[in-house]
C-alpha cells in the first residue's frame, strides 16, 4: 500500500482539487467525453481507479443505470471523505468507495484493501476507468496490464455470460502536446508540472526539473499498454493536445 507520505498532500488538497475537478466547466466536459469514451452500459460494474474525490462517479453512475454498479478506489482518505459526502447526499444505493491501492486492485482476489468492499470482491468487472492518474505511478505499464487482465478474466471461471460485453478499459492523462498551439503553451506546461512534482518523483532520483520528460515517458507506456492490449484501441487529443485519452475493448487472455 502507497505510504502516508504519499497520500498526505493529496488529502490536504482536497478541497482544491473537488472544485477544479467537479466546478471547472472546462475539466467537467472533458470529463464527459472521457467517460462517453469508456462507453460503459447498463447493468455494467465499472470500477474506477484513483476515483478522487468522486467527480466522475455521478457520470459513470449515469451510464451504468440503476442496476449497475460502479466502485471507486483511491489511496487518500481526504479524498475519499468528499467521494463518500457526495454519495450520501445524492443516495446513491449502488456506488461505492474504499480505500485501496489502484496499482493492486483488491478485485477479484484481494490484495492492499483498508476499508470495506470485501462484498464486491466476487463481481465480474466490465469495465475499467483511470483519469490522470497513471503519471503518477513509476511502472504505468504494470498497472494498465493489471487493469486490462481484471476485466479480460472476469467470467472466465463460470464462462462470461452471453449478454455481457467484452470489457473494456480507459485512461486519461497529461503530457506535453506535439499540436502547433499546444507547442506554444509547452514551456508554461512543464514549468507547472515542475512546480507540483514531489522531490524524487523520478524514481531515479533525478531532479525535479526532469518532471515533465518523467510524465511524457509514463504517458507513453501506459496509452501503449492500452494499445498493446486491446485491439481496437483509439488515442484522442483534447485541451490542445495536453489531454490524452485512449480506450479499447481488451482482448481475451
């Protein structure tokens, strides 16, 4: 499990973070799309991994419908607080939170869980959601391979039942974008990646102006994971290009 030191300013910021994340029309849109993306479907289980302060899970919610289920995992307990508060105040019946580490999905075997959805460690995942989050992990790779394996093996024991669909995975994240406008706007893009950057965020212990090569190389192996995985995976652009989002269908084990 990632460590207090780790968790402590994603939980002291988490006020900031639900307003940009749930009040920013711009980061709301992209948000839409992102999920319009993933596609999931009625009835479907869709877990979210590094769910934050739950600003999506009202959209997955959407998708999803009454008899679906959708479940959010995060390593910040402030971030979880505000998840939970959004939760109860809409009453929603069937979206849930714990704490746990996404690199280690506590589904369907368990592993790295603190709180409370051993109930759910039985469900066949049908899909998989990640937004800006898989830059923050050393190995991107491992975790986009585990991802796509939770949701190709669901069923594989008792055979996937017809009506289910294939499963199906997306991330979201950052890079510096190749767009000519987002060309421009890259020098001021790496100086706040640099400035938000914790000091050893490169496993190497490179220095922290080194942060945004760190992000691009992360970005690359977790969308070519995806692509590696899944083929019918497409990659889309938003927010001149800084944004990347790439979804597919992952193919059987």
């Amino acid at each position: 499990m990632i460590g207090p030191a780790t968790t402590a300013p994603y939980t002291r910021h988490a006020g900031l973070y639900d307003r940009i994340a749930a009040d920013t029309p711009l980061v709301g849109g992209l948000r839409r799309r992102i999920v319009d993306v993933l596609d999931p479907g009625r009835g479907d289980v869709v877990v979210e991994m590094g769910c934050g302060t739950g600003a999506n899970l009202s959209l997955l919610r959407e998708r999803a419908g009454p008899g679906g289920t959708v479940i959010g995992l995060d390593v910040s307990a402030g971030m979880l607080d505000r998840a939970r508060g959004r939760i109860e105040r809409a009453g929603w019946r069937n979206v849930h939170v714990a704490r746990a580490d996404a690199r280690r999905p506590p589904m369907p075997a368990g592993t790295d869980i603190d709180d409370g959805i051993e109930e759910f460690r039985s469900l066949e995942v049908d899909a998989v959601l990640a937004t800006f989050l898989t830059g923050t992990f050393e190995d991107p790779t491992s975790a986009v391979d585990g991802w796509c394996r939770l949701v190709a093996d669901a069923g594989t024991e008792t055979k996937r039942p017809r009506h289910r669909r294939p499963g199906r995975v997306c991330i979201a994240g950052l890079a510096r974008s190749t767009r000519p406008l987002g060309r421009l706007l890259n020098p001021a893009f790496a100086g706040i990646v640099r400035a938000v950057a914790p000091a050893g965020w490169d496993d190497r212990g490179a220095r922290k102006r080194r942060a945004v090569e760190v992000l691009d190389a992360r970005a690359l192996a977790a969308h070519r994971g995806i692509h590696e995985r899944c083929s019918d995976a497409t990659t889309t652009r938003e927010i001149a290009g800084f944004a990347r989002v790439t979804a597919g269908t992952v193919d059987p084990s």
